[in-house]
C-alpha cells in the first residue's frame, strides 16, 4: 500500500477546506461546484511532491489565484458595477451609436458580449456574431403606432429590436407582436424580397439595430469557410469553427462548438487548438447537461489508458477532474470504484509522480464525514482494515472495505483517513 508523502505538510491543509460551502452528505450531493476554493490548481500538489517524485509533465495544468480581502473587495465592486443593467445599457449604447468604421475591438467586444443574449444571434456562431457587431447601425423610432415598413415594400436590410415592441398585420388580418431579441426583415439572400404585412411600433422607444442586405449575406454567406465539419459513416459528428484571438495572426485556430457525446468525449485526449485551451476543463463541467452517467467517460478513460501513447493525456484528465469536481467521485460508490482501479493502474505501469499528484489531491478535496457503524456484538467483525498509526509515521487509514458490508453501506471508503 502506497503511503501518503511526509511533505503533505506543505499543502496547509484545514480541517474545513471549504468553510463557506454548507456540509453535503455525500450520498446527497449533486454536480461539484465549479467556484470551489483551489479549483483547477494542482500547482500546489505539484510543489508539495517535486523533490521527491522527479520529472512529470505538467504542462497545461491551469494555476488559479489566491485571493486576497482587498481583491475580493475590488470584486465585488466590479459585480456591482456590471449587475447595473441601465449602466451596462449606456456602455452598449455608446458603441452602437459609433459609425461602423470607428468601432473599436473594445466596443465590438462589449456589442458581442449583449448580442448573445438575443435570440436573434442564438444559433450563430461567435465569428458570425463579430462580424455582425462590427457593420450594425442604431436606430431609434420615438413614436408610438410609427410605420417602419409598408406592406409590399422593398426590403433592405435585417432588423434586431434592442428595446421596445412592434407589431407586423398581415395582409390577412392576422398579427404578430414581437419584442427584444426578435428580427424581422431580409433573408441571406442577394435577390429582391419584399416585405408581407405593415411593421409598426407598440410603444414609444423602440431602438433596432440594422444590418444592410449585402453584410448581412455576405457574412452569414461564408460562414461555412470558417467552419470544419468531421464526418464519420456518412454523418457530421463534430463542428469546428476557426477563430483568430488578435489581429496578429498568431493565437487563432478551430474550436469545437458542437458534436455528438461520444466525439466530445473523445476529443478529450486529441491535440486542443491554441485558441481551445481549456477543452477538458469545460468538458468535465458541463458533460452532465449531455452524458447519463460519467462512468461513460471513466470506462472510456480507463481502456485508453492501456495505450502507452494515450497514457499521459488520460492522467492529465483523471487529475484534473479529481481537482476540480471530487464530489463526482466521493459522492458515487461507482465512481470511487473507477478511481480505485486507475489508482492500480497508475501503480502497476510505476507512475510513482502522478500517483503522488492523485492521492494529494484526493486528500485535499475530501471532506470531513461521521461514519456511525452499528454492531451486534462486541465480537462482531467489523468489515473493514486500518493501516497506519504513530509506529508508522503517518496517520490512521482505512485500507480495505469488505464489498457490501455494512461498512461499505454506511459509507466507509479505501482511502479514508480516521
């Protein structure tokens, strides 16, 4: 049995890692929270082991920062600042007002981050979207009942409304009402189209933003240039879509914005793009709006890691996840089952480092329990065995647990320290 480091000292560990999250049975607790204190950091583990585990590849691994009282002061000044919707609607405003020519990255960057929001913009991709924000031109109407387009009238341009409510009357008496987010006007399409129905304004400040008939086909035209689609069997099973970060040219790439569970679960020990750096973090904190189970990805994760090739890149993911969700292990018996046997597996192929790197992080994101085991007798066995004591060296362990003892049903685990 594997015994823990001398040097866990240096983690500073406390008896409460988590004083601000209210206590969870762990056979009631759901998704990980994703803010917890020390999320997506092993640089401390890292630290904690590097005299005495040698060269292990951490590249990659994300280091969060530690914050200080005036930080979290600074904070939440700026949450104040940005929760005012009338002063993130001034700042909107501003750079909808400037000619396209004048806009700056800065305030395409502030259009792009209300846009999406809309439904309008909902199904387009970010490139789309930029370029979109770049060409758009703000209007107001003041007045109530004011006809934007006549029934019949030739059409020029795609229209979102920002604020406000109009009203389209069809030529056969039916109406429709439509409000912030919607759009109305032209199709991608170069051909004449000419509007069906009177489009007038509900209300009093109504504010559109408007996109002329050649942008708006021009972008959403070659839209397909800035996408790469990978099939398998005759099916499209994943879409990329390039991005350029700068202007430089330097940090752009494909990201994937959307494919089928299986893809996305594989794509997680693929090479990620330069502008796709954080894949498996965003894996492994949304994969439960889409997987039943995240024992889909662990058995995946478990059969690639017999390939010598994948085996680093799959430890990379284990570790990650056990750092940033360990509630997905410490509240399911399964997946503190697939956690036991990579563990084995880690120690049979004598990856001594990140076996080292798995058991600190696994003693740093556990939570303090009570375990109350019952037992007819004093004589009575009580299905489980320590390792460990002050003749040791080191702590009080839990080493086995009987399968389907009592024990194992009161929530006793391998691993557990008393």
């Amino acid at each position: 049995y594997l015994q823990l480091p001398a040097d866990l000292t240096k983690m500073h560990l406390t008896d409460n890692p988590h004083p601000q999250v209210t206590h969870v049975p762990s056979s009631q607790s759901g998704c990980s929270i994703a803010s917890d204190s020390g999320s997506s950091s092993l640089s401390d583990i890292y630290q904690a082991t590097e005299s005495e585990m040698g060269d292990v590849d951490l590249t990659g691994l994300p280091e969060a920062p530690v914050d200080s009282e005036d930080e979290e002061e600074e904070e939440d000044e700026d949450i104040d600042r940005t929760s005012d919707p009338l002063l993130g609607r001034d700042v909107v405003r501003e750079c909808l007002e400037k000619e396209p020519a004048d806009k700056t990255d800065d305030d395409i960057e502030q259009l792009l981050e209300f846009m999406h929001q809309l439904p309008a913009f909902a199904n387009m991709t970010m490139s789309v979207r930029r370029e979109l924000c770049s060409v758009m031109i703000f209007e107001v109407v003041e007045q109530a009942g004011a006809i934007i387009l006549e029934d019949g009238q030739e059409l020029d341009s795609w229209y979102v409304i920002l604020n406000g409510t109009v009203e389209i009357s069809y030529p056969d008496g039916k109406s429709e009402s439509l409000c912030m987010g919607n759009s109305f006007g032209i199709t991608p399409s170069l051909e004449k189209q000419y509007m069906n129905g009177v489009v007038r304004t509900k209300v009093d400040d109504c504010q559109f933003v408007c996109i002329a008939q050649q942008d708006y086909w021009r972008i959403l035209n070659h839209v397909e240039k800035n996408t790469h689609k990978v099939e398998e069997e005759g099916e499209i099973v994943m879409v990329k879509e390039h991005r350029e970060l700068d202007r430089s040219g330097t940090r752009k790439g494909h990201i994937v914005i959307k494919a089928t569970p299986e893809r996305l679960i594989m794509h997680l020990i693929e090479e990620h793009s330069i502008v796709d750096p954080t894949y498996i973090e965003d894996f492994l904190l949304t994969y439960r709006t889409f997987l039943t189970s995240p024992l889909e990805v662990g058995n995946k994760l478990l059969e690639w890691f017999t390939v010598d090739s994948l085996r680093d890149k799959v430890t990379r993911v284990v570790l990650l996840w056990v750092n940033n969700h360990f509630n997905d292990f410490e509240g399911d018996p399964a997946m503190t089952r697939f956690l036991e046997e990579f563990e084995k597996n880690l120690e049979n192929t004598k990856m001594k480092g990140h076996l080292r790197l798995l058991n600190i992080a696994c003693a740093a994101k556990a939570k303090w329990r009570q375990i109350t085991l019952q037992k007819p007798s004093r004589d009575s066995p009580l299905f489980f065995s320590l390792l460990g004591g002050s003749d040791k060296g080191f702590g009080i362990f839990v080493e086995t647990v009987e399968t389907g003892s009592k024990a194992a049903e009161a929530g006793l685990k391998r691993g557990d320290q008393v």
